[in-house]
C-alpha cells in the first residue's frame, strides 16, 4: 500500500540512484581492515525529531565508526566535567588542517579541537573509568544510546587499528610530552581505537545525528542521552570543526553540522528537525566520502536544509487528524454520519518546508486506509509554502491516490495549485472544508 510519505524515501532513492554509480574516490587503504571494503556500497539515512526513518541503498550494512565516534565522546566528556574543564585539555577552534596533523596550541601544547584526532586522543583520555566500569564501557554505552541499540567492537578492525596507528601513537606521545594527556599514551591510543572500531549502520548514524538534532532525546526510544546545552555545544563544534579543511566551505555550501569518519560514514544534524547519515568507503583527499559528501550537498539544496534558513516552528504544524463524521458540521443522520466515518480530514496551518511537509504526510498516513477511503487536506490555515514542501505535498497525495484513495485539498489561496493546464492526476481543490467533505462523502455513496 502506497503512503504519503514514502514521498521522502523516493527523494532519497532518486539520490541513490543518482550518485550510486560515483566512482571517484580509494577505500582507506593504510587501515588494512577498511580496504577489504565494498566500494560500491552505497546507503542514505533520515529519521525526523517524531522518529520516523526513511532510507535508500545499503544503510543496514555495518562500518565502524572511525573519527564519527568524536562528536559523541565528545558529549560524554562534557556531560561528565563540563564545557570548562574540557576546554582546559582541549580547544574548540577550526584548525584548517586534516585529521591528522600536529594541531598543537603554541605555549600550552593543547589540540585545537575535538574532531582532530589529536584533540580526540585527548577527549576520550578525559573519560574516567568507575568502581563498575573502564573508561572505554563508559564509551560505548553512551555510544549505544545515542543509537538506540547495544553496539559492539569490530575486532578484526580494532586489530588493524592497532598494527597500524603509529602516527596516533606518536601524537599521543607528543601531547604527553606537553603535559596535557591526562594517562598512559598507550592507554589513551588503545581506547581510542577501539571507540573508532565500534561497529554501526546508516541508520545507526542517522538516530545518533537525531539525537544531537533533538537537543540529546533519543527520537526512537525517548530516552535522555545528554542535556540540551551539551548537546548545542556537540553541535556548535561539529559546524566549526567537523569536517577538518574544508569546515567552512562545507558549512557555507550545505550549511549543516556534519562529522566524517574514513570508514565512508558521514553524518549531518539540522536542529530541531533531523539527523542524516550516508555510508560509502570510496574517500576523497580529505578522507570524507565522495558519494556522501555530494548526496548531502544535493539533499541539502533540494529539500531547503541548510541551517541559515528560516525553519517553521516545530511541533506547530498539524492541528486535526480526525475522520469527517468527528467535525461538528457533521450530519446526525445514521447513514450520512457513516459516509463520513470513511473520509479522513488532515489540517495544518503555519509556513511549510520540507520538516513541516513531512509531519503533514505522517499525519495523512495516519487513518487506516482498510477504513478511511477518502482524504481531506485542509491548508485554509497555511500562511506559505515553499517549492520543496509544495513537490513533496503533490507527491505524498498522489501516492494516495495510486493506493486507491481519493483526495482533496482544500485550498483557497491555491498554495498547490499546479499552473496553466493543470494536472489531470492533480486533488480536487475546493475553498471550503465543508464543501470538500460534502463532495468526498456523496462520491463513497455513489460506490
């Protein structure tokens, strides 16, 4: 059965398909274990702030963590001693270099910030082991809820990791060498790698992105990961830092929070409304995946994304899913009243974009199509559409349409009027509710 938003799974798809067959880009072939890779492996990943998850490709297929990791211990280093005394070990300054330079602040030997693997070294040294358990346990159950499910480590991954990290070793030791590197530097690498060895989907990704987007609410389980500020902070660093170099083109291109990591995965948050992951081996210079980087930059612009834009305000969208037999102009006699026990009526009210278009089309695939044959949009109360929410609109009530449904939209300032010559698979529109559930309720009869 054909749903209204399924309208977001075909964008996503129609991105797969667009870029699947990129094939700029190596697999990171100075960790062994990740060079065994698919390069063709190729998913996308979105779950909203009301825990709705659309996807394309292969966003079930497992990939470790690698450098997306850092954002998250990053929250647990605050949640657990606070944005100050973070900051005493480790800076929060772009440091315009890639992931693995020697970003050391001149005099003090502090990394620039958390996302480098310098600094990153550091956050997770900051996270101190309990009576109950090590430092590393304390990693990946916060690693877990951000995700919403117990993950666990990739050996074989770990084991290369550890063949292989010298160049990490070596900066743990010139950290320590400074006085900043609160333990052991082989302590400090050893947990590092295996927090980068941790083994996730796409869809993984997209809840843990959620997460921060939600002000540190797990959207699929409800559950407190980390407090709103921490999160906020999470975020702020993510858009300064996240993706090394190229932060700034980055976020001045497709203007969203993101984190890389050169196992393919790539993650994105827009606050307040979704969290985004892509998963592709194939890496470009600076070690972020090519198909990803480009799907994204591509959502981003198609759908509205980018964080300076204006969002409508969350939670305010949708103000009646009910069945037209519940309104109060609805007729007492028994057989009218049944006729509109089958027409389903959605309002929404307030500026549309893409996060407001896809809680309207959650909103109609909400009554049972089994027994609600008709469906009723009411946009009398919508101030504004824009373009994006406009197409996923028209395409979440054709796919109603192709299910079987019959649809209207009640529509007087023409918000999905389709232009000169019209569409003959366009809704009915009519410019009063009443009128749309009056012709929807005598057309069932007809039946």
């Amino acid at each position: 059965m054909s749903s209204a938003a399924d309208a977001v799974t075909d964008t996503l798809r129609e991105l797969h398909s667009r870029f699947a067959e990129v094939r700029d880009g190596e697999l990171a072939g100075y960790i062994p274990q990740l060079a065994l890779a698919d390069p063709d492996a190729f998913g996308l990943a979105l779950i909203s702030m009301d825990g709705h998850r659309y996807s394309a490709g292969a966003a079930d297929v497992p990939f470790t963590l690698q450098s997306v990791s850092k954002p998250f211990v990053y929250a647990l280093a605050l949640s657990l001693l606070g944005l100050d005394e973070v900051c005493r070990w480790v800076g929060a300054e772009p440091s315009g270099e890639a992931y693995n330079a020697i970003s050391l602040e001149r005099g003090t030997g502090r990394p620039a910030n958390a996302m480098v693997n310098a600094g990153a070294i550091v956050t997770t040294a900051l996270i101190p082991g309990t009576a109950d358990a090590t430092g590393f346990d304390r990693i990946l159950e916060c690693l877990s809820r951000f995700a919403g499910r117990r993950l666990e480590v990739d050996e074989a991954v770990y084991a290369s990791e550890v063949a292989t990290g010298d160049r990490n070793r070596a900066l743990a030791y010139l950290i320590r060498s400074t006085g900043l590197l609160p333990v052991d530097p082989v302590a400090a690498v050893e947990t590092y790698f295996r927090q980068c060895a941790v083994r996730v989907t796409a869809l993984d990704l997209a809840a843990m992105a959620a997460t921060l987007a939600n002000g540190g609410v797990n959207p699929l389980t409800g559950g407190v990961v980390i407090d709103e500020p921490v999160a906020a902070q999470v975020l702020a660093v993510m858009a300064t830092c996240g993706m090394y170099e190229v932060s700034g083109d980055w976020l001045l291109r497709v203007g969203l929070p993101a984190k890389s990591g050169v196992s393919g995965g790539l993650i994105a948050a827009g606050p307040a409304r979704f969290g985004l992951a892509t998963y592709s081996p194939l890496l470009g210079p600076t070690g972020t995946s090519v198909r990803g980087r480009r799907a994204l930059g591509a959502l981003s612009e198609r759908l509205g994304l980018h964080l300076m834009h204006n969002p409508a305000l969350a939670g305010s969208t949708v103000t009646l899913v009910t069945t037209a037999d519940d309104l109060p102009s609805a007729p007492t006699e028994e057989q009218e009243r049944a006729l509109r026990e089958r027409v389903a009526v959605v309002a929404a009210q307030g500026a549309l974009d893409f996060t407001a278009a896809e809680r309207v089309l959650h909103a109609l695939d909400e009554p049972r199509p089994e027994e609600t044959e008709s469906v009723v949009l009411d946009l009398r109360q919508v101030t504004g559409v824009d373009t994006v929410a406009r197409t996923m609109l028209r395409s979440g009530l054709a796919r109603l349409a192709e299910g079987g449904r019959r649809t209207a939209v009640v529509d007087p300032a023409g918000h999905l009027a389709v232009g000169p010559g019209g569409d003959p698979a366009a809704p009915r529109r009519f410019a009063s509710r009443d009128e749309a559930v009056e012709r929807a309720a005598r057309d069932l009869g007809t039946l």
